[in-house]
C-alpha cells in the first residue's frame, strides 16, 4: 500500500451460466473472499460474456444472473468492503471496448489460444460472431475500467491477461500512460472432481451447488462411485483411486489420513465413508446457505444490493473513462 493506505485495485468476474458448485467455491470463491483484506476488490457479473457463446437462449440470463450475485454474497463477498456489481449495468465497460477495439488488431484476437480452443470444442455451434471473437476486448475493459493493478488468475490463465495488457501497452504507446498493466495474481485454483470423477462441471452434470439443499446432497454423494476392486465391507480399499475420498480430502482434511488409513485396513464401509462426506459437505454449506436465507429473506434486499453496486461502479468506471477520453481526445 502507499502512503495514503491506498488499496491497489483488483479485478475478477464470473459469468452467470447456471448454478456455481462447490469447484467454483473452493476453487474461487474462497480465494476471492480473502484478497478483501488486502485489496480494493471489483467482483462481477459477466452477463455481457455469457453471451458470446450463449447468446442463441438468454431464456435464463437474467434469472441466473440475479443467482449468481446471491450467491457470491452468501459465500462471503462483502458488498460493503468490495464493489460487486453486474457488467451489464455499468454501460462505461462497453464505451471502453470499442475504444480499446480500435486499437487491437485482428490477428492478436484471431490467434488467441482460448479462441482456437473453443472453436474446436463448439464445433457444432455457430459462435463465428464478433462478439466471441472480441471477447478479451471486453475482457481487457472490465479490468481496466476500474484501472484494476491485479487479477487473480490460475498458470493457464496467464496469455487471457497478457493480450489484455498488450492492448495496454498499445495504447499507452498511442495516447499516453493512461492505463495500467493489470499484474497476474497467481493463484492455485484446485480442480474438484465431480459426482462421476470428472471435473466437477455444470455441463457435465456432476456437480454439487453451493446452494443446494441437504437432501439433494445426501441424494447425490450416495450416488458417487467408489473403490472398483472392494466388493465386500471389510476388503482393503484403495483411497486413491476412490472419488469420495478425493472430496474428504478436500472438506474433511483433519481426518482424511484416518480415514485413508482406515479405508486400506478394511475398517472402513463404503457406505458409511459416503454417509460422512454428505454430512461433511452439508455443515460446510450451512454458513453459505444460512446468509443466503437471510438475504432472500428481507423484501427488497437484493435489488437494493444491486442498485447499490451499479452506482459504485459507475462511479469508478466512469472516472477512468474520463481520462480515457481526454487521452484519445473524442468529446467528453
């Protein structure tokens, strides 16, 4: 921090596809509630980004969006300490877009690796529209807008933040240092595995969400796969290769080696491990779905939330949008 205790500004977004599960908390989530200590934190919405690739059903945009906002009070975002906000309802990050669009060229969006790696995996769908192409434009604009100086990303994450400050550093070069070069906060993101081994995934249809209800937990634990090879209760197990025990490991961590321990010596049912990760997971949850329900549960509540965090981040964008202006020298 510098001398007048200025918080250096940080910047991430989720965008609102469906129902965040417990791989987004401990794999985000968590993460993003404790940089609120050292950090001027902006948390957002993405809905303008979930269009790029779903703009064909936005049947749900809006519903999931509101979700989503919920949610990530309930797992802990302070929108008193932090500005969370929903990108669609900060108009400055679209001005920012198109002037940063003019400035990039094609061919850095064109041989993006996120780019070429959707497009295979999408085949089937038609995303040739500009909006997925330009996409790390917009991306670049919602950190940039709040001058954002960190983003915390994972090690694959890095070139989606390097194309973000090389159109920085471009126009920088063209108009002056207006801008800053958003720094990597490099973060170590753990992939949960899902219901099934998989990585935990709405599309797969394996995941836990973070607002489920205590039944559909116990419903969906027991359901999970173990130890191929142990037929009988009292055959050694092989913990290692169990899905379930990959999940202790990461909610029950003070007695994943006794339980690894007991699963190989055969003192250990499969059932019964099962039993105990439902009920592990279902008292992590409660604090989540406690201030969830408090927060549902006063009329009014959230809209004012929401209100409220339009109107700060219009008021930070809208500064740097200022500057951005005067620098390009279109009126203002």
């Amino acid at each position: 921090m510098g001398k007048d205790n200025r918080k250096p500004a940080l910047f991430s977004g989720v965008r609102p596809t469906g129902r965040p599960h417990l791989g987004n908390l401990v794999g985000a989530f968590e993460n993003w509630v404790s940089l609120q200590e050292g950090y001027d934190c902006f948390f957002c919405v993405v809905d303008w980004h979930a269009l790029t690739t779903g703009y064909e059903d936005t049947q749900d945009l809006r519903r999931n969006t509101r979700e989503l906002f919920v949610d990530l009070i309930s797992v802990g975002i302070d929108p008193e300490r932090s500005t969370l906000f929903i990108q669609s309802q900060c108009k400055q990050h679209a001005e920012l877009a198109l002037l940063l669009g003019m400035v990039t060229p094609l061919g850095w969006l064109e041989r993006c690796p996120t780019y070429k790696e959707q497009l295979r995996e999408l085949a089937g769908r038609d995303i040739t529209n500009f909006g997925f192409l330009g996409y790390p434009v917009l991306q670049a604009a919602d950190i940039l807008a709040h001058k954002g100086e960190f983003v915390p990303v994972g090690q694959d994450q890095l070139h989606h933040l390097e194309l973000s400050r090389e159109i920085v550093r471009r126009f920088n070069h063209l108009y002056g240092s207006a801008l800053p070069e958003a720094q990597p906060l490099l973060s170590r993101f753990p992939i949960l595995p899902g219901t099934d081994g998989r990585k935990m995934s709405k599309s797969y249809g394996n995941d836990i969400a973070i607002a489920e209800e205590p039944a559909a937990v116990r419903t969906k634990v027991m359901s999970m796969i173990t130890d191929p090879a142990r037929i009988r209760k009292n055959d050694p197990g092989h913990p290692e290769v169990c899905n379930v025990y990959s999940l202790h490991q990461a909610f029950s961590q003070q007695t994943s080696a006794q339980i690894a321990d007991e699963c190989r010596r055969g003192l250990r049912g499969c059932v019964d491990c099962k039993k105990e990760l439902a009920e592990t997971i279902i008292n992590y949850l409660e604090p989540v779905r406690t201030r969830r329900r408090e927060l549902l549960g006063t009329p009014g509540k959230v809209d004012a939330l929401i209100e409220a965090g339009a109107a700060k981040a219009q008021a930070s964008a809208e500064r740097c949008l200022d500057e951005v202006r005067r620098a390009i020298r279109v009126w203002t």
